[in-house]
C-alpha cells in the first residue's frame, strides 16, 4: 500500500493510470467509502489508501519492472516530473526513481 492524502484520487490516477500505464481496478463496495485507488500491472495489485495525516514515504518504495523505461522516462519529463540516479547499480537492471504527485518515492526498472 501507498499513502497518498485526502481528495488526492484524480492526481493519482494521473500519474500511475496515464502516465505509468497502471490499470484501475474496482475497490470492494465494502471498501469505496474510504476513498482511494487501487491498481494492477497485471501480476501486482498496488493500492493507493488515504491518510488523514499523510506524510510522503521519501525511502521506503515500492519498485515495478517496465518494458519500455526510456519511454516512460519521456512520459514523465513531458509532464514536469524530476526522474533521478540511484545511488548504486543494481546488475541486470536499467533503474531509476521517481516522486508521485505526493512526494512518494517510486522505483522503476527494467531488465537489460
């Protein structure tokens, strides 16, 4: 699960449905109240939760394998999105962080 803050769903979804290419999937009706995301890649189910004392997660991250990093990296500059180094190479990887809308730190790799 990510944090993200209250009424933050559409900026969200811009960023990890239209820009990451994550797919929506329908939250529970048990579950809709308490707003938030929730999305696949197709093999992992991310989900976005609100917190009403949000604080952005700048270390801990999650990290999800592309097929195309170099397009996504222009999908990210094209909309003001600050891609940067990691802080070591991972072999066997292309790599590369990046912050949501939040604050949030998000890994995106690639295998070479």
């Amino acid at each position: 699960m990510i944090a993200i803050p209250p009424a933050s769903e559409p900026s969200a979804r811009a960023f990890y449905v239209d820009i990451l290419g994550l797919s929506e999937i329908p939250k529970p009706e048990s579950l809709c109240g308490r707003g938030g995301l929730w999305l696949s890649t197709g093999s992992l189910d991310v989900h976005l939760g609100i917190d009403q004392d949000f604080h952005p997660a700048r270390k801990a991250h999650i990290a999800l394998q592309l097929d195309d990093l170099d397009r996504i990296k222009c999908r990210l500059n094209t909309f003001g999105y600050q891609v940067g180094p990691v802080e070591c190479e991972l072999p066997g990887f292309e790599r590369f962080y990046v912050s949501d809308p939040f604050g949030n730190r998000i890994e995106l790799m690639q295998s070479l």
